[in-house]
C-alpha cells in the first residue's frame, strides 16, 4: 500500500536522475498489476476474487477511488453473500462519508459470512455515532457466531473497550478480556497451533496488557494470574529473538537446523515488556520492574515508552 503514488508526488526533480527511475519504475509495476488483474478477469470473468483484489490495488495503490467502486460493485453482483468484499466496499463507501451505505454493505455481510472485521467495523461505526446500546448488542451476538478463537478475541478486545470507556464498567470489560485470553489458547488448537502448549498462536497478548492495565487501576483481576501470562510470553517472545540471532546453525558441522514454525506474536514493541513491569512495580518489585524494562529496551530500542 505504500507504494502508491498521487500525480503531485510523481513530481520529482529533473537532475535527479535515480529518483526519476524509481518513479517511472513503480509507476510501470503498478500498471503492469491493473494490466494483470485485467487479462485474468478476461479470461475468469466470474472470479469475485481477482475483482475483489483488482479493486484494493486501485484503491490503496493508485488511489483511484471510480475505479475501485466499480470493481467491488461488480464483485458484489457476482456473490452478494461474500462478507470480505462487503467489508472492503463498505470501507470505501465509509471513506468516502457514505456511512449509510457502508452500514448496509457491513450488515449485509454479516448475514452470510460473518467476521471479526465486519463486527467491529459496524461496531465502531455506532460507537461513533453515540449509539453505544447497538454496539454492545452486536458484539453480543455474533461472539457465538464467529468461526474460531482469533476471531472471538478481536470482537471480546472491542466489547471490553466498549464496556470499560462507555459504560465504566470495569468488573464486566475484564471479564470480556479474561474470556479473550481463553481464546488465544483456542485459536492455536482451531488453526493447527497445538494450544496453549509450545506452539501456541499468542494472539491473546493484547487482552493481557489491557487486563494487567485495569488490574491496577481496579484491583477486579487475577493481579497472579495476569502476571505470570505476561512472564510466559515476555520470555518466549526474548527466546524467539536470541535464536534468530544464531542464525540457525549447529555446532558440528555449520548444517542448518531444521526450522521451526515461525511463532507469530500479538505485538512487534515492547508494550507486553511494559506492562509485566508495571505490574512487577505494583508489587514493590521496583528491581526486576527495572530489569524487565532494560531486557525490553535490548529487544526494541526504538520503543521510547519503555
């Protein structure tokens, strides 16, 4: 997406000859993709997919809004039932300050192919418009509707959101989250993880700092429980950096390893570093808090918050 161009940025100095390259090479990748996506629905003129793709590339590459509309309107009658391109349309009607009709294309993806993103796209929508009720309703209803772990915790971090900075209710906001954190296990299992066990998708790392957040401004969770959560990934997330530094070599013969699935972590900064120390420094633990910020710091030094 950040390769996208506006015809006022195409703009580059004549004696810059480099930067003139650059350009005129990406605006040729560019219509080279549109070209592509072109001859593909030429010759699979009902794929909603290469629709569906055609038009994020116009939309978020050559910022060509018309052209974008167009292809997920013709996605749209090809599979009115298809949740992701309701959702993509509704962004760019929502973009555009069609809110009506961005609302409609949402609601009508969650009656065929609900998800996470619709939910909370819909939910944030209603939130912004002050209409607080409808969005608690929704987040209510389609948590037992979406299709695995992952996607339950996306909408149980928005309906604690909601709870907590709406209705200033922090008792049931961290009993959303404490169910979010149950899903980080479940979605490893549903998506071939193997659990909570060593290989499990730590998707769940966003609750836990919001619940050790709220641990010390209510008192109303687990402080223990939270605690050791956030130690557990902290450390796995610290492991995870060391043996890439190695490089993936033994020590007999320089062969590499076999390499491991890639564990995949809820955030790339420090903030799970952050809040296991805060909660170490709750406790009077002001020595480890220091050195859990300092280990932090080693693994992301562009993190100024820690």
């Amino acid at each position: 997406r950040g390769v996208g161009r506006t015809a006022s940025e195409d703009v580059v100095d004549e004696d810059d000859d480099d930067k003139d390259g650059t350009t005129a090479a990406v605006i040729s990748s560019n219509s080279k993709a549109s070209s592509i996506f072109q001859t593909g629905t030429q010759h699979c003129p009902n794929s909603t997919h290469l629709y569906h793709g055609w038009a994020i590339h116009e939309q978020y590459t050559l910022h060509n809004t018309p052209k974008a509309r167009s292809l997920l309107q013709t996605a749209l009658d090809l599979d009115p039932n298809n949740g992701y391109v309701c959702h993509a349309y509704g962004l760019l009607e929502h973009t555009m300050g069609e809110v009506s009709k961005a609302k409609s294309l949402w609601q009508q993806g969650l009656v065929y192919q609900p998800s996470a993103a619709l939910v909370c796209s819909l939910g944030e929508m209603y939130v912004a418009s002050g209409d607080f009720h409808s969005a608690r309703e929704l987040y209510s209803t389609y948590l037992h509707k979406l299709p695995n772990g992952r996607e339950r915790t996306e909408v149980y971090l928005a309906a604690a959101s909601l709870e907590e900075r709406v209705y200033n209710d922090v008792e049931k906001a961290s009993e959303l989250l404490r169910r979010a954190c149950s899903e980080g296990g479940s979605s490893g299992r549903e998506e071939g993880g193997g659990g909570k066990g060593k290989n499990a998708n730590l998707m769940d790392g966003r609750a836990y700092v919001a619940l050790a957040r709220l641990g010390t401004s209510g008192g109303l969770v687990n402080d223990r429980v939270v605690k050791k959560r956030l130690k557990e990934i902290c450390m796995r997330q610290s492991n995870y950096h060391e043996d890439s530094k190695k490089g993936g070599t033994d020590n007999s013969g320089g062969k590499k390893k076999k390499t491991k699935k890639k564990i995949i972590f809820p955030v790339n900064d420090g903030r799970l570093f952050n809040a296991w120390a805060k909660m170490e420094s709750k406790s009077g633990n002001l020595s480890e808090a220091r050195k859990i910020l300092g280990r932090g710091m080693e693994l992301y030094p562009k993190d100024y918050t820690l």
